[in-house]
C-alpha cells in the first residue's frame, strides 16, 4: 500500500472513530503464495517455496491478520520487510521506492 493510501485509511479510521467500524491497513511483506505463477501474468514456473527470498508462510499471515482486525489495530505490518519498508517509506518515501523496484526488478531477473 502507497503512503497515500495508508493516508486515506488514517483518514477513515478517524472519521469512524466514534462508530463501531474499525479499519485495520494490512502492509504485507513477501508472503508464501503461489499467485504470481497461478496468475499467468509470471512465465515463471517456480513455486514461492522454492524462492531465496524469506517469506512468511500464508497461514501466519493470515493469523497476523485476524488478530489485528480482532483487536481493532489500526495497522499491521506482516513479516519483517514490510516493517521495514513501513519504516523507511515514512522516513524516506523516495528511497523507499527506489528501494522496492530494485527488489523487484532482482526478483523478476530470478525468477527468469
């Protein structure tokens, strides 16, 4: 989610503060699904458990979730890129996005 979005969920949180409903902004990090290579939109034939990249496992994230919305958090940030990447988007929103297309870009080049 873009530091904008997350703006705009902070901006509904307050503005359903003295309602029932609560929000919770979910910042995943890399989680171990299948749906890029499910998707068609990968040619790459590898499953998420054969990735050298470090990933929580979907059941934990999931768990991570149900609690946070649960409890009524107003964030949650699943695994410990994404508590990076929240960090460091918030502190240097440029870097943090140089930062992620680079990732990106070393992933599709894996992954190929």
């Amino acid at each position: 989610m873009t530091d904008e979005r997350a703006r705009g969920a902070e901006g509904l949180q307050a503005e359903l503060a003295q309602s029932n409903v609560t929000v919770t902004v979910v910042f995943p990090g890399a989680i171990a699904t299948d749906i890029a290579r499910n998707s068609g939109a990968s040619e790459t034939t590898a499953s998420a458990a054969d990735s050298p990249i470090k990933m929580t496992s979907s059941i934990d994230a999931a768990r991570q979730i149900v609690e946070a919305v649960a409890k009524g958090k107003p964030r949650v940030r699943i695994g410990n890129d994404a508590k990076l990447l929240d960090r460091l988007s918030r502190v240097m929103p440029t870097k943090a996005i140089r930062f992620i297309a680079k990732k990106m870009a070393s992933a599709a080049d894996a992954a190929s």
